[in-house]
C-alpha cells in the first residue's frame, strides 16, 4: 500500500472519495466500504416509506395493482449492474442502474450517486418514446456488435435525441448554404 509521508491527515484521499489514486489508509478504506448500503437496508426503507407513501383505502383495484408492479420492477431493476455499450467507440463498460424514489428519472454512472446526473448518465422517464430490442446507436456501435451481444441489448430512445438530431442538421444546412454565398 503507497502512504504519502509528506501529505497531511487532512490531505489524503482515497479511491472512493476521489475517484483516482490508491487508498491510502485502512480507515479511508473501511468508511469507503461503510457507505454502501447492503440490500437489505433499502428494502427495509423502501417498504417503509411505501407504507407512509400509499394508503390503500383512497386507492382503487387498478391503481393498486399498478402500483405493486411499479414497485416490482423498482426493485428489480435498482442497483442492478448491467453492461453500456458506449454510442462512439463501441466499447462496453460497467454500470449500476439506479432509479429515483418517484420513479421520474433512470440513472447509470461509475459512482452510483443521484447528486451526479447529467445528460449523458441519466433519462427523464416521461421523454422515453420506445424502446427497442438490439442496437439501434451509431455505425460504430453496429460494427462491433455480435449477433450474441446483440440479442442481450435494449436501446432506448427518447424525444431529446429527436430534437438534437434535427438541431443538428438545421445547422449543416445553414453551413453549407453560407459556403455556397
């Protein structure tokens, strides 16, 4: 293990609190690995909180039933690890899949934290318009696919990518036509 001797108590970091560089102290490492939540413990307080949440007296068969799949399939899919396959280069890379409590927003980044959402890491669930089995990204994504990984991939596709991609055309035609004056 690498200790800094010039660097102060203060000064060090870990792995878990910065991102970068070796852990450097036994205590660092234990309060890192203290700040993962077991599974248990979130189910604990999602049942907890589904309990002051829904009162199932003003709810009706419908409703009810709604909600206890929604419910399902929060718990089926928050924290599970899944496989992203990155839109330019192809490459795989791993990240956890987080949802947010009123189900709005779907979330994936290395950290696993919701105060980190940007627009790459994270879908506002209203703006998705279809989802679709297999790769449907860039040529590149294609390219490198395998019928195998193919099969297992899901793409989404959701109303800002629409909008991009028709900003971004508006602007080549606006290009070329001040090349041609």
């Amino acid at each position: 293990m690498n200790v800094r001797r010039s660097a102060s108590p203060e000064q060090r970091t870990s792995r878990a609190a910065s991102g970068e560089g070796p852990v450097e102290t036994k205590e660092d490492l234990v309060r890192a690995a203290s700040r993962r939540q077991p599974i248990e413990v979130r189910t604990e307080r999602r049942v907890a909180r589904v309990q002051e949440d829904v009162s199932y007296e003003n709810l009706g068969d419908d409703e009810i039933r709604m909600y206890e799949y929604l419910e399902f399939v929060r718990e089926l899919l928050d924290g599970l690890s899944l496989k992203k396959v990155c839109q330019k280069s192809g490459r795989i890379v791993s990240r956890t899949l987080y949802i947010t409590p009123d189900m709005k927003a779907v979330y994936w980044n290395p950290s696993g934290t919701i105060k980190w959402l940007s627009v790459k890491s994270s879908l506002q669930t209203v703006k998705i318009e279809q989802v679709l089995k297999g790769l449907h990204g860039s040529s590149s994504v294609v390219a490198r696919s395998s019928p195998e990984r193919d099969a297992r991939c899901v793409s989404i596709k959701d109303r800002s990518q629409d909008t991009s991609k028709s900003k971004s055309k508006n602007k080549n035609k606006s290009k070329n036509k001040n090349k041609k004056l």
